[in-house]
C-alpha cells in the first residue's frame, strides 16, 4: 500500500513516510521534511475518497452512495464509462520546450 507521484515518482507508505525516490543517489536516512500527513481515505468504484477534518478528527461517518452501484456493475446492469478532454491554452512549441524535464511531463 503506496502512493506515487506521478510527476517525481517518489512513494510514500500508508503512514505518509517516503519510502522511495527514484533518482536519490545517498543511503541516509530521508529528512522529516519529506514526510507527508497521512489521512483516512476509502476507495470505492476506482476512486480515492479522502476524509478531511480541520480539527484532525477521525472519519465521523462512511460514504454508503456507492453500494447499489456496485452491486449494479457486479451484476452487468450498469457499467462506468469515462469521456476525457483537455484543451492547453499555449504555444504550440510549449510542450516542446518543458519535455526536457522528465520529472514533470
């Protein structure tokens, strides 16, 4: 159980620590400051749901929206389809130029 950058690749474990980065050259150990804030999420129909609470308090409910759904598409009665557009407001050469830098394109 890990998250990804999918810019940077670095990974982090479920408690937030980085575990891994690809391109780090030293064996120390990684900073403090690397370390992320672990929250409570739920996945469900192949999304990430987080819980959020500004006084840091744990899940005070669960989501229940998705069961018929899923019992749905277990049956065939109904399926997920994604429609995706994207529109760059840019230069053409723009694209161009930033591919040097692997980290984020």
């Amino acid at each position: 159980n890990s998250l990804q950058c999918p810019f940077h690749g670095w990974s982090f474990n479920v408690a937030g620590d980085c575990v891994s980065v690809p391109y780090r050259r030293c064996n120390r150990d990684m900073p403090q400051s690397s370390k992320l804030h672990a929250y409570e999420v739920r996945e469900h129909l192949e999304r990430v749901f987080i819980w959020f609470d500004a006084e840091g308090r744990v899940p005070q409910w669960e989501l229940s929206c998705h069961q018929k759904l899923e019992e749905d598409l277990q049956k065939g009665s109904f399926y997920l389809a994604a429609i995706r557009q994207m529109e760059f407001d840019q230069h053409c050469c723009e694209m161009h130029m930033n591919s040097a830098d692997p980290y984020h394109f």
